[in-house]
C-alpha cells in the first residue's frame, strides 16, 4: 500500500502530515503541493485541492481518497 499525501502550510495539513508519517508498514510520500514532488503529485492523481490523501494498492490501483481525517483515521482502523 502507499500512501501519498499533498500537504500546505494549514492546520489540516499539518494534522494529515503528522498522522501519515506515523502510519507503519505502509510505503509513504508526503509532499508541500509547493514542491516538485507534490506538483507532480497533484499532477499524477488530478488532485483539485490540498491537503489530498490518495491511497493505492500493490497494483497501483486507487483505494481511498480523503482530506478528511476523521476519514482517514476510519480508514486504517
């Protein structure tokens, strides 16, 4: 599974940031939407607004998408 995260300087990317990076066993990319890395995030997934949450299979395949995280927390229970 990877988890990759596009994150501003906010609140609510600050919580997500901080709860992605603690994920264990799970394959992560976290990235300012300002960076190359994250523009070329937003640009891999048509990410329309940041924070953005999108998380794939072994086969790349999308399983979640959230900038909630309540959501996301509900997700990896």
């Amino acid at each position: 599974m990877v988890v990759n995260a596009v994150v501003g300087a906010d609140e609510a990317s600050a919580r997500l940031r901080e709860y992605c990076s603690g994920l264990p066993d799970v394959e992560k990319k976290i990235a300012e939407s300002t960076s190359p890395e994250g523009a070329k995030l937003v640009s891999d997934f048509g990410i329309g607004s940041v924070p953005m949450v999108v998380i794939l299979d072994e086969d790349s395949s999308e399983l979640f998408r959230t900038a909630d995280i309540d959501e996301l927390e509900k997700f990896f229970s």
